[in-house]
C-alpha cells in the first residue's frame, strides 16, 4: 500500500489503469481535455501491477481501476471522477492540485 501512496503523491494527477480497461480510457482522456498531463500506471503491464492492483483493492477501489490520486490524494474510481465533472468541481480541483492553470 505504501507503495501505492508514494506514487499517487508523486504528481499532480496519478492514474492506475489496465490497458484493457475502457472507462480508465475514458477517465485520462477527460482530465486530459482540461489540459491536465497525468502520470498514467498500467497495472497489468507494470512489474509490481499485482501488488499495487492488491493495495488499491485494500484502500477501497472497487473495482480496482482506475483509481486516480489528485492532489496527493485518493479521489476514487470512475464514478467520483464522472460525479466531480458532472457537478464542476473536477475543473477546480484540477487547478488546486497545480495540475492545469487557467
């Protein structure tokens, strides 16, 4: 889980996907259409994906991809991504993470 943590923290944006997952497709090209340039982890061509795919699990990512990390913190899968952009909030959240300027 640690190392989870250390690499969700280490950028403004941190996404753990699998290149096989669609909606983790979906949720990098949403935070790239504001401008945003994630850091973008592919479990199952990672070395150590099924150890961090088993800390994911543990923090409570359900499935478990994509998690995105913004800020330095866990937001959460898809649906809190797809939540944030619906009410507006992703946009700021984005800018106070320093992950686009506007």
């Amino acid at each position: 889980m640690d190392m989870v943590m250390k690499l969700g923290a280490s950028s403004a944006v941190v996404i753990f996907t699998k290149s096989s997952c669609c909606i983790s497709h979906t949720i990098e090209t949403l935070i790239r259409s504001f401008g945003a340039n994630p850091i973008v982890y592919e479990l199952d061509t990672h070395p150590n994906g099924k150890q961090m795919e088993k800390a994911l699990l543990e923090l409570g990512c359900q499935p478990s991809v994509p998690a995105i990390f913004i800020g330095k913190e866990l937001v959460g899968g898809a649906n809190e991504i797809m939540s944030l952009n619906v009410r507006g909030k992703l946009k700021q959240l984005l800018i106070r993470a320093n992950a686009i300027w506007i």
